[in-house]
C-alpha cells in the first residue's frame, strides 16, 4: 500500500475524531454528506443576497447606470480576490487530508500559515491599489457614467482586503475540518450584516454606490474578527502544539505553495472568463449590462447552493485521501453528486418559474426588465449543466490535485474564447451560449483527469 501523502509531515500526535465526519471504515451514507452541505448550502444562499441586495437598493434609483456601476465594481473585486481563492480551496483540501491522517499540528500549521499569506496578501493589494485600479478599469468599456460610480465603490472597496483573505482561509479551514456549521455562523455573520449596513447606508442615508462599498468593507471586518477569536477557541479540541519548525517545514511549505499558486492560476483564468462576459456586455450598452448582471445574480443563487455539496465532497473526498481510502473517495464522490444533480434539476425548476419575478424585484427599469426576460431561459438552466463542473471541482480541490485543475481551466478559458468569437454575430445570445461552451470543456477536461485521480489514491 502507498503511504499517505501526509507522512512527509507526520507527528503521530494523538487527536480526537470530528465527529462530523464518519470514519475510514464507515459507511459513508446520505445523512453524513447532508450535515456537511446543508450548512453550507444556508450560509451560501446568503452570499449572492448581497449581490442581490445592493443590486435591488440601487435599482431603485430609474438609471441602469447604477446597477452597472455595482455590477462593474463587484466584477473587479471578483477578478481580484478570487485570484486568492486558493486561501479557501487550497486550505480545505490541506486540512482535510490532514484530518484524515490524524495530524494535528499539521492541522494547526495549515490555519497559520493560510492566516500569514491572507494578511501579506492583503497589504499588497493596498499597497498596489492605484495600479490595479488603472488596469481593471482600462480593460472595461463600461459609460462614462458607469466607470465614475465604480471608481468610488473601488477606491472603498479595496480597503477590505485583509479581512477578505483572512475570511477566505477561516472558512477553507473550518470546512476542511467538517465544521461547516462553524463556516454557516461566519458566513451569516458577514452576509446577513453586510445587506443590513448596505440598507441602512443606501436607503437610510444615502450614500449610493458608495454605501454599498462601505457596507461590505465593514462587515469583512466584523466577520474576521469574529472568525479568528471561534478559531482559537476551537483550537483547544483538536489537541497538539504550535510548533515553528512544523509551520516552516520546507517540505510542507513546498507543498502548501504548489497547491496555492495552481489554484490562483486556475483561478484566474476562470474569473477571466466571467470578466470578459460582462465587460463584453458592457460593450453592448448599459441596458444589456444592467440585464446581464441581474441574471448573473440568479446563477450566483443557484451556484452558491450548490457550492454546499461541492464543499462536501472536498472535506470527505481530502479526509479519505489522507486516509489513503480509494473506496471512500469514490463512495463520497458519488453520494455528493447524487444530490448535487437533485438540487440542480429543482433549482432550475425554480428559477423558470419565479425569474420574472426575480428580475422586476432587482430592477425598476423597464428597458432592463424586459432585456433580461429575453435572455432568462440561459440563467435558469445554467445549474443543469454548471452542477457537473462544481462537483468536479470539489472532488479535485479535495485531492489536491490542482495541477490538473489548473490545466483543465486554462484549456477551458481557452474553448470559451474561441467560442464567443464564433458566436459574435449572435450578440448577447452568442455570449450566453460561450459560456455554456466554458461548463462543458471544464466537464470534459476535468472529467478526462478523473480516472487518475482515483487510481493514484490505494485501495
């Protein structure tokens, strides 16, 4: 049998069982997949709220300008700080195999050192703000209008970096443990605060876009703060020490920084393609950008739903690899996806049924409204075929495979590019249709990888 990919940072410590996750020689059952998805599934619903929110705030304003300003300061944040979201991926499926080979200073050591790069990663981007700022808006053809309400929601925006990364790497941790329930108190915490700042900002004093931006600055920061205090506390259950010769053991850190910058280039390129989605829209007009972005929100609604079964399958599918668990893998692989195709089908369902109202309550522009009913029928049966490529996602960042991750998108991004440049004459049906073509290249390119993926774990 092959030894666990652990064994290079072994302590042999003694540490007590999660007892959210079944053991190696349990049978993993429907029951054990839903108390992890189920809590991630309720915090994540409450993540694209807040772009729902701050769309529906401003959309109160009769100018799709302000939505697209929103719309546009949001894709720029995205761009930026998903690049780091190896903090959240990276980290789960670190902690999960660590979980899963019973070591927990290495547990420990993976919190510590994805808090560090989280705070040097953050004060870079402050440090670099003007640059970035330039260059993200260089690359967007958004009206004059659009563009100055952005900047400002930028330029407040930025200063939530920190706390972003720290929030990132907090939530990667506690979901790498199983303690999604952990994970669904933070998310609440920062979502459910951030759309009552946001409300009271907007509509209470006034402050438009940027009291959208300040809103979400200061509930980064809440939520930090309050993860970082939980982390300590939770500490004390795991067992083990602090140990600085295992923080900065060369092999572990070789390993650690592997895993992270696959993931960021990996995910670069998949925000690349919803940034060129919607810059060009942008390049469409105002109304189609107003359009496109209030139908994103209903992808993020259903994308973030199903996010709680993809982060399933990385704690069980990391936790069975660690354990050196071929069956397990393939067993968590199958019961997450499973349910995952189940929650799809009815969220599409949902989201053919309940769109227009959907899309009247998030704008009162009437140009908007009936732009985004013509393209409706794309945003509600995105989950249909995203839900393939999220679980796929979740089985890889589990096993850490990001190598092939990262080549699989990078080739995907790729057939997207090739495809909205064929589909140019369709218009904005043709950049719909491009991104449908992104889903099923990064099913098919994951998808070629997957059977390696469980040959190389033992039986």
């Amino acid at each position: 049998m092959l030894l666990s990919p652990w064994v290079a940072c072994d302590s042999h410590a003694p540490m007590q069982q999660d007892s959210t996750l079944p053991g190696r020689d349990a049978a993993l059952t429907h029951r054990d997949v839903l108390t992890i998805a189920i809590p991630v599934m309720l915090s994540n619903v409450s993540t694209p709220l807040i772009g729902i929110v701050d769309t529906a705030v401003v959309g109160q304003i009769p100018d799709p300008a302000y939505i697209g300003a929103v719309a546009v300061g949001a894709l720029v944040f995205s761009f930026i700080f998903w690049a780091f979201g190896f903090l959240r991926m990276g980290t789960t499926g670190l902690t999960a195999q660590a979980l899963g080979a019973k070591e927990p200073e290495e547990i420990r050591s993976c919190l510590a050192r994805a808090l560090v790069v989280a705070a040097a990663a953050g004060m870079v981007l402050l440090v670099l703000q003007w640059p970035i700022r330039e260059i993200a808006f260089g690359l967007l053809s958004g009206s004059d209008q659009v563009e100055g309400l952005a900047r400002e929601y930028f330029a407040i925006r930025i200063w939530a970096a920190p706390a972003t990364f720290a929030n990132y790497a907090l939530l990667g941790w506690f979901i790498g443990l199983g303690r999604t329930d952990i994970g669904l108190l933070l998310q609440l915490l920062l979502n459910l605060s951030n759309i009552a700042l946001d409300a009271l900002f907007v509509l209470g004093f006034g402050w438009d876009v940027p009291g959208v931006a300040l809103g979400t600055l200061i509930a980064e920061c809440i939520a930090a703060a309050a993860g970082i205090v939980i982390a300590i506390r939770h500490l004390r259950s795991i067992g083990g020490n602090w140990s600085a010769q295992r923080l900065l053991d060369p092999k572990c850190m070789k390993r650690t920084i592997a895993v992270n910058s696959d993931i960021m280039l990996r995910s670069l390129a998949l925000v690349a393609v919803y940034f060129w989605f919607m810059a060009q829209g942008a390049k469409q007009g105002d109304v189609i950008l107003s359009a496109n972005a209030v139908l994103m929100h209903l992808i993020s609604v259903g994308a973030f739903f199903l996010d709680g079964l993809a982060f399933a399958a990385e704690a069980l599918v990391g936790r069975a690899l660690g354990a050196a668990h071929r069956a397990g893998l393939k067993v968590a692989a199958r019961i997450t996806t499973q349910l995952a195709a189940a929650v799809a089908l009815v969220a599409s369902v949902v989201f053919l049924l309940l769109g227009p109202f959907f899309v009247d309550m998030l704008t009162v522009d009437a140009d908007a409204r009936a732009t985004a009913r013509t393209y409706l029928l794309w945003a509600a049966c995105a989950p249909l075929l995203g839900v393939w490529a999220f679980q796929l996602d979740g089985i890889f960042i589990g096993a850490t495979r990001t190598v092939d991750m990262r080549n699989a998108m990078l080739m995907s991004t790729a057939v997207f590019l090739i495809a909205w440049w064929l589909l140019r004459p369709l218009d904005n049906h043709g950049l719909w249709a491009a991104l449908y073509v992104h889903y099923v290249a990064r099913i098919t390119t994951l998808g070629y990888y997957y059977p390696g993926l469980v040959r190389s774990v033992p039986v």
